[in-house]
C-alpha cells in the first residue's frame, strides 16, 4: 500500500529530491569536465605549455609511470586502467602547470 504524504511531507520530499538532484547534476559536471579537459588537452598534445625542457613524449612517460603506479599501489587487482590514466595525467599536468608557473615566475 502507497504511503499517504501530507502536503507538507510532499514539500519535504520533493525539496529532497531536488537536493538530491543538485548533487548529481554537480558530480556530472565535474565528471564530464574532468573528462574533456583530458581529452582536449590529449588533442593538443598535452597542456597548454609544457615547462621548458620537457616534451609531450617525457609528459606521456611520466603519466605512464603513475598509472602503473596507481595500479601497483592497489596490488594490480581490480580497478580501471583508463581511469588510473585520466587521474594520472591529471596529477602529472598539475604539477607540470605549478612548475611552468614557478619558472614563469623566476623569469619576471
């Protein structure tokens, strides 16, 4: 038998439906982004402006290296090898955009 709301508790449920929508809508968005900006930045070779001295084929390398140490680290069980990429390359093109930032910054 259906569950009787009154016209509060219906309030009360659609404002926690809504939360809850909120929430996913803000995780797809992340998600999505996330992915595009790998995807974008796979199609250029890589990020915006690699530091001097490295090139995209050390970027592919050093992104290699830890995806598979993404892997090691959970024993090589279970997980997702794509996924242990875009997080790696994510990481990797973080650090490389903070230290292009530190030698932009030494060059001022």
């Amino acid at each position: 038998m259906a569950k009787r709301l009154s016209l509060k508790g219906l309030n009360e449920e659609i404002d926690s439906l809504r939360r809850q929508v909120l929430s996913l809508e803000s995780q797809v968005e992340q998600k999505v982004g996330s992915a595009f900006g790998s995807a974008l930045a796979r199609l250029r070779g890589g990020p915006a402006a690699l530091p001097r001295g490295v090139t995209p084929e050390m970027r592919h390398r050093m992104i290699a290296e830890a995806a598979w140490y993404r892997a090691e680290a959970r024993g090589f069980e279970g997980g997702d090898p794509d996924q242990d990429w875009l997080e790696a390359e994510r990481e990797i093109d973080r650090r490389l955009a903070a230290r292009g930032r530190a030698e932009a910054g030494r060059e001022d």
